[in-house]
C-alpha cells in the first residue's frame, strides 16, 4: 500500500535498530479515513475467505480491525490484556509478551463471542516478533476455530514474526513490509528485491 509506506516514511521515526514509532497515525493518534483504506484494502484481500470475525488484541490493532470489520460487515472481537469486573471466568486465554513494552500479559477473550463455527481473520497494527499473532492462534485452537488469515498493517520482515505465520500455513497480508533499517531509515522490502 503506497499511500502507507509514503505515511511511514514522511511521519514514522526509527528508533534504534528495531523499533518504528508511528504514533501520530497509527497507534496513539489515528488517522481515521487512513484507517478506512486500511479496512478496505484488508476486505479486499480477504473477501471471499468466509469470514466470520474479525480478530485483534487491544489496543493499537483496534482501530485497523474495526475498519476490516465494518468493510467485511462481521464482528469484531478483542482480546483483553487486563482483567475486568465484567470479565472473570469462561474465558479463553494466551500468554504474551510484548518486546516494546517489556511486560507479558495474559490476553482473553469470553468463549460467547467465539467457538467452533468461526472462520476468524486476524488483524494486528505490526507484526514484529509475532507473539500477539501466536496468542491469537492459541485462543482460536482453544476454541477450534479456523484462522483464514492474517492481516497486519506494518510488518518488520526482518524479525520472526513474518515467518512465525508462514510456518503456521495461515495467509498473510502485510500492507507495508520493512526489510530493515539503514541509517536511521525504513527500507521496504521491495526496495531490496
């Protein structure tokens, strides 16, 4: 997606050797008719899988979910990272560790919004190290539903994440995809190609 590589080039600032802050358009503050394209172009690709659900851990994937949810006409459901008062038992839960973060989290979801019928898409805002995406797959298992795919907005190839859901033989669909960075700048994957 150019529009998105052109947004991560001209807003988004490298931080060492692995980390992409793109805060002001994708995950603190939200550009909403970016995330509208976003929505479409993840409909677009996954339209005739038989989606049921659309799949995310909140917060940052909230927004890109909603908008393929709202494009695929399906609900979406968010796995929680913190317990609630509303949300204490009958639950589906993974472990997951958040490298930006430096925390492990246990995310749930409640077994009423998903079971065996599902065909559930996954939308993520980055896939990185590829532990919300594995969280994910665990609490679709437990609930044997089937994963027709996964979407992710940024992906940072040159970690294991990518690979993560390729060796899981499950679809995916990154709308921007960084093989690196070099010298303070995100070079793409079709750049080195």
């Amino acid at each position: 997606m150019k529009e998105l590589e052109q947004r991560i080039q001209t807003s988004g600032r490298v931080l060492g050797k692995d980390i992409l802050k793109v805060d002001s358009f994708l995950n603190h503050q939200i550009d909403p008719e970016l995330m509208k394209r976003i929505g479409d172009a993840f409909a677009h690709q996954f339209a005739d899988a038989g989606i049921t659900k659309v799949l995310t851990v909140e917060s940052s994937g909230i927004a890109p979910a909603l908008m393929t949810s709202l494009a695929l006409r399906v609900p979406l459901v968010f796995a929680r990272k913190h317990k609630s008062l509303t949300l204490t038992d009958n639950l589906f839960t993974a472990s997951v560790y958040s490298f930006t973060k430096q925390v492990e989290n246990q995310i749930s979801i409640s077994r009423d919004f998903l079971d065996e019928h599902d065909r559930i898409l996954i939308i993520d805002d980055f896939l990185a190290n590829g532990q919300a995406i594995n969280g994910l797959f665990t609490i679709a298992d437990a609930a044997k539903a089937s994963v027709a795919g996964v979407g992710v907005v940024i992906e940072k190839r040159f970690q294991r994440g990518h690979q993560l859901v390729v060796d899981a033989g499950v679809p995916l669909q990154a709308l921007a995809s960084i093989s690196g960075f070099e010298n303070g700048q995100v070079v793409f994957a079709d750049e080195r190609a």
